[in-house]
C-alpha cells in the first residue's frame, strides 16, 4: 500500500516539473497521450489548476461560439499555455482563490494527494507563467459568470474572434452546466459528478465538511514560506485580472 502511494506522489511530481518546460511537457503529453493539448488546428487556449472552472469556461466557450474554434484545454500545465503563447494563441488562464482550490483539488482525489504536494503544484503552474503575465487574460474564478462578457468582448478585439457576448444569467448557466454533463459523459463512460442536478442538502453539507476539514490541515500542515509565495504569485494574477 505505501509503495503504491509513493509511485503514485512520484507520477505526481514528475508531471509537475515536466509541466514547467515545453519540451519535456510536450514529450511528456505524447508519451502518456494527455487529450485536448495543442496542435496545428488549436485557436485558442484555455487553462488553470484543478478545480478552478475550467470544464465551466470550456463549456461557456462553445456555446458562445459563433462558429466552431478548436481550444486547448485541461492540461493543467503552465507549459501548454507557454506553449500557446510562443505560437502567438489567445490564452485565457483561470485563477481561483489558492486555498480553495487546493483544498478542492485534494478532496477530488478522496486525499490521496498530500497538502505540500498540491500546494506546490499550485504554485507551479502560476509562477511558471509569471513572465509571460502580460500575454495572459486572466480571469477569476470567482467572477467569472460576471466578467464573461468582458472577456469575450476582449478576446474578439484583441484576437479577431467572433464569439457572442451574452450574459451568463441563469437560463445561460443551467445550458453550460448540462453542456459540462453531456461533455464529461462523453469522455468518461458516464461515470460523472452531475454539474445541472442540485445537490441534496445532505451531500452539500458532507462536501462542506469534508473542505473544511482540509482547510484546517492545510493551516496545520502546509510550509508557510510555500504559502506566502503561494499568495505573492496569486495577489501578482488577481491584480491583472479582467
């Protein structure tokens, strides 16, 4: 059991220093066939952590499409948003409060994944794309049903895309949650956590209890000169967010 665990951290370590260079994530995507990475067709780039809307901005950006664009997404590694940005692509990254993300991220994986591990993947996959900051857009987690108008509206300026500036509202919001059901049937056999189906109160209050609790080991356990750097890079992308 233990050495299953530390293959596992391993697998998980190694990825993360491949995802911090575009010749060995590029190596490193073939060889393990990561879906949806960047090729000759890709027009636009969407990315971030774990756990930070990714699969909802995927889903937002096709039904605002006004014709169809092939995107780059879930790779969860800096280096295809370098990788896109060398190849001149609109990168949108996501950026989500760390401490939730993080806590997030280790509650999908059922806490198979250590506090420090996930929190210096987090820090990687941001500071990593710290020098190419001014080719990013950068949108908030939190906000990002508010600001999806702006950030299409920057997107068909800046990069000459044709993509409907509708408001997220609720109509639109319950039609990218089924499109997030019907995506992740699609690619998963099924075996799926609905986005479009309310929660009951008892799984609500299970998954709240479960955060909290990671929360509070991430305070006990986490290295504080990681977290501090953590937020020095996330203070650096939420000030240059749309």
């Amino acid at each position: 059991m233990a050495r299953s665990y530390n293959r596992k951290i391993l697998k998980r370590t190694i990825r993360r220093k491949c995802a911090e260079s575009i010749l060995l994530y590029r190596v490193y995507s073939r060889l393990r066939r990561v879906p949806f990475t960047i090729d000759q067709s890709t027009e636009l780039v969407v990315d971030s952590f774990p756990r930070s809307a990714n699969s909802y901005a995927e889903a937002a950006m096709i039904l605002s499409m006004t014709k169809s664009i092939s995107i780059a997404h879930h790779s969860h590694a800096a280096a295809q948003v370098l990788f896109g940005v060398k190849k001149k692509l609109p990168a949108v990254i996501l950026i989500r409060n760390p401490i939730d993300a993080i806590a997030s991220f280790i509650d999908l994986h059922d806490g198979a994944y250590p506090v420090n591990l996930a929190a210096k993947e987090y820090h990687s996959f941001y500071s990593t794309l710290l020098p190419q900051l001014d080719k990013l857009v950068i949108v908030r987690t939190e906000l990002i049903r508010e600001t999806w108008p702006t950030l299409l509206r920057l997107l068909n300026k800046r990069y000459g895309l044709s993509l409907q500036l509708d408001l997220l509202d609720n109509e639109v919001h319950q039609m990218v949650l089924d499109r997030m059901d019907q995506t992740g049937a699609s690619r998963n056999d099924g075996q799926i956590e609905l986005y479009s189906t309310e929660k009951d109160e008892v799984f609500r209050q299970n998954r709240q209890q479960r955060l909290a609790a990671i929360k509070s080991d991430i305070e006990r356990t986490a290295e504080p000169s990681l977290i501090r750097d953590i937020y020095k890079v996330y203070d650096t992308f939420f000030l240059s967010s749309i």
